[in-house]
C-alpha cells in the first residue's frame, strides 16, 4: 500500500473533527516537549561523565551533592559526597555548600531522567552558584560504571 500525501491532505480535517480530543491532547504534548527542551537548552547546566566528575573533585575541589532522599542516599551513595534532597535545595537550605559558590558542585541524581537535578541545578546558578554540573545518568550510570559507592553515612 502506497502512502498518498494529496489523500492524507484531503483527509486531515475530517480526522481532526472526529478526533478532536486526542489531535488537541497530542498538541499540548508537544508543546509541552518544546517548552522542556528550551528551558533545558537555555539552562546551560553542563553534565558531567562519571570520569570528568572525579577529575572536577580531585583536581577542582570540587564537591558531590546528592539530590536523593535519604533512604536512596543509604542505600549507596558516592564516597564522600553531601545528601542535601531536590526540597531542601529548593527551599534555600544550603548551607553545607555556601562555600562551594566558586567552585564545581556535581548534581547527583537517581538517573538520566531525573528532572530535581535540572530543577535543582537551575535554583542554585539563581543562588550565585558558578560551576554547577549535573552528573550524566546519575547514581545508576555511576554504579554501572563500575564506579565505588559506600554505605557509609
């Protein structure tokens, strides 16, 4: 069967009218997909792989902040890094890293879809944050990299 463009022009609008609800739902998707990808394009939140992340601790001082909630964070965690949730940042309790304003602050979060770390990311830059990294993939790119965590509080 041949895909005919004259035919499937001629045919739109009567779609459109008998499926109005789902040609209306399928737009506000897609305008919705539009507005993410903006925000996460004009963000300029640079990731960071797991190897440039430890390069930016060791050779930057820079530090590791772990979005999770505390049970996710106890279940494994990066070696040394801080657990301050997505909420707490959001709501400006960031005192353990004020002294990190100039220096690399590495999102860590569940995983690539993990939007608290865009959220998160975006909140600190507005706080005066200067070097704010999100970690490519997350806790779960990290452990199937093979990459140490600890259970250590």
């Amino acid at each position: 069967m041949d895909f005919n463009f004259s035919e499937f022009i001629n045919e739109f609008p009567d779609f459109f009218m008998r499926h109005y609800f789902m040609v209306g739902a399928w737009f506000v998707v897609l305008v919705m997909l539009i507005i993410v990808q903006f925000k996460l394009l004009t963000a300029r939140l640079p990731k960071a792989t797991s190897g440039q992340a430890v390069t930016l601790v060791n050779r930057n001082d820079g530090v590791f902040v772990d979005i999770r909630s505390s049970e996710g964070f106890a279940q494994g965690h990066i070696a040394n890094s801080l657990n301050i949730s997505a909420s707490d940042i959001k709501s400006g309790k960031i005192n353990r890293i004020d002294n990190c304003r100039d220096k690399p602050v590495i999102l860590v979060g569940k995983d690539k879809f993990d939007s608290e770390c865009f959220n998160s990311g975006r909140f600190l830059k507005k706080q005066g944050f200067t070097k704010v990294y999100i970690l490519e993939g997350g806790i779960l790119d990290w452990s199937s990299s093979n990459m140490p965590l600890s259970k250590k509080k």
